[in-house]
C-alpha cells in the first residue's frame, strides 16, 4: 500500500516560510517529496531557508507581503506557472504584535496585527482556494495559536486574529464541502521560538529573566515545544494520511489546553 504520509512531487505553497515555524515545515514537506514555494517579506532570512532544504529539493523562493492583495495574487499565479497546480499551503505568516494590556494598545498597532494575521491567511484562502477547487484536490492549513482558544494577558490583537482564524477555518472548510479540497488548522502552543521570547520578555517587568519552567509550568509536558513537532502535525494534515480531517483546530500545544 502507498505510504500516505509521503508528499512525493506534491507542490506546497508555504507562508512565513523564513521564520521558525515556517523554515521547519517546508524543510519536513521537502524531506518528504513535496515540490517547495517558499513565501515570505524577509528575502534574506527566506534564502537562509531554502539553503536549509535537501539538495535534491525542487524549491523557490517569492519575496511577497501577505496583507497586499495582488502580491498574494502574484506568488498563487507564479506558484501555479512554475509547477502547475497547488496540492498544499501552509497560511502560516504571523506577527505577534506589541505586548501591551488593552488600555495601552494603540489602534494602529492593534489594527497592524489583525491585517497581517488575519486579512494575510484570509487573501491567502481567496486566492489559492480557486486552485485547489478547479483542481478538485488539496489541503490547506492555516497557522492559528492556542491564543485562538484561551485568553492570555498583553496580546490582544494576537489572541483576537488567532480566534479569527479558527472561525476562518471553519467557513472555508464548509464552502469546500462536496469536494477534495479540505481546511485545518494547528494551534501551536509554547514553541521554543523568537516569537515566544518576544512575548515573554514583553510581559515581564522583572530585571531577572524568566526561567524556562517557570514559562512552562501550566504545560503538562513541562517544556516547551520544537517548531519540529508543529511541522510533524501540518505534515500530517497536509497528506492523505489525514484524509477525513477537515475544518479541525489541531492544537501541538503539550496539553497547555487541557485545563
Ligand atoms: N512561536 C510560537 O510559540 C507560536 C505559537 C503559536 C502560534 N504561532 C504562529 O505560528 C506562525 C509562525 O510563527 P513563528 O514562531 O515561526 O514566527 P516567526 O516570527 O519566526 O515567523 C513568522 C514569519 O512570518 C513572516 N511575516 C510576517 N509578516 C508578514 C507579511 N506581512 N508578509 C509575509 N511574511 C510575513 C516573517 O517575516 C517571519 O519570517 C505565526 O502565525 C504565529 O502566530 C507561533
């Protein structure tokens, strides 16, 4: 029987691409055969990524902002020319914003945050959706958080466009129904990260940093998890291996939100 979780020759589409997340996960859809579009603002970072890939990986790069519509248009457009078709994107380009209570965040701060995590995954769905309909094939995963499903101090914005786009997920799935095109999406926990140093050294008015079990230890597992094992899970979705998951919040998060 065909190894369901392989992705040979299938071409994923991968936002934020440069960033930990990101360059984890289009370093797993290459090991496992897929064709690499790599999207993200930062050229140089996002180069930094694609050396990382295997060698024999087929895979380019598009310097692209996820919130300006026709450069979205322009990377669904050159992803297609160059490969043909779109069996995988990762929607996965996000921003975590100042660290701030609510009564501190100013409105173009706040506003900047709901533009690049949410109109970006949003612009993201409208035009590669068309694809994947027209092809009658493929998966999309969007990046939400568990700030898409509990609340937590200082980053509202955030934790507003992660609960969007769960609810982005959902309406996308069901306009897809009848067909082969499915949408998830993972909601990371606390991943070993630059975005996760950002948010605790934004929160924390001590001198001393914070030790790491202290950030972790409302996580069951009691440490914090690998941009990796985010990866592992979108790969999963990505296949066919996952063929009956659809419209789903995976949460990777070590238990964090059990209780
Ligand atoms: N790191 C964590 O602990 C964690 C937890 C839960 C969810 N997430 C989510 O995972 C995703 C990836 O996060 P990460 O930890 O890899 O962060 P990161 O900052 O390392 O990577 C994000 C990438 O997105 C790119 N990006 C930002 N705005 C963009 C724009 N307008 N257009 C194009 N690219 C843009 C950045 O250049 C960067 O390369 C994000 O959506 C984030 O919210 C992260």
């Amino acid at each position: 029987m065909a190894d369901r979780i392989r992705l040979d020759g299938r071409v994923a589409v991968v936002t934020g691409a440069a960033g930990v997340i990101g360059a984890a996960t289009i370093k797993l859809l290459a090991e496992r055969g897929a064709r690499i579009v790599a999207v993200d603002r930062n050229a140089g970072q996002l180069d930094e990524a694609i050396k990382g890939l295997p060698a024999s990986a087929a895979a380019f790069a598009i310097t692209a902002d996820v919130t300006q519509e026709d450069e979205v248009a322009d990377y669904v457009r050159k992803a297609t020319e160059k490969f043909g078709a779109i069996d995988v994107f990762y929607n996965n380009a996000g921003i975590e914003g100042e660290i701030t209570p609510i009564v501190r965040y100013s409105l173009e701060a706040f506003r900047r945050v709901l533009d690049v995590n949410v109109v970006g995954v949003f612009l993201g769905l409208k035009h590669v959706l068309p694809v994947m309909l027209k092809q009658n094939r493929g998966s999309i995963v969007n990046t939400a958080s568990i700030a898409g499903l509990i609340g937590s101090p200082d980053i509202a914005p955030y934790t507003a466009s992660k609960h969007a786009v769960i609810g982005l997920t959902k309406v996308a799935a069901i306009e897809c129904s009848n067909t082969a095109v499915r949408v998830n999406c993972v909601c990371p926990g606390l991943i070993d990260s630059r975005m996760l140093s950002a948010i605790v050294e934004g929160r924390n008015t001590g001198n001393a940093p914070v030790p790491t079990d202290k950030v972790v230890d409302r996580v069951p597992a009691r440490r914090l998890g690998l941009a990796s094992e985010v990866a592992s899970v979108v790969a999963f979705l990505a296949s066919d291996e996952a063929s009956y998951v659809n419209g789903a919040a995976w949460t990777v998060d070590g238990g964090r939100t059990i209780a």
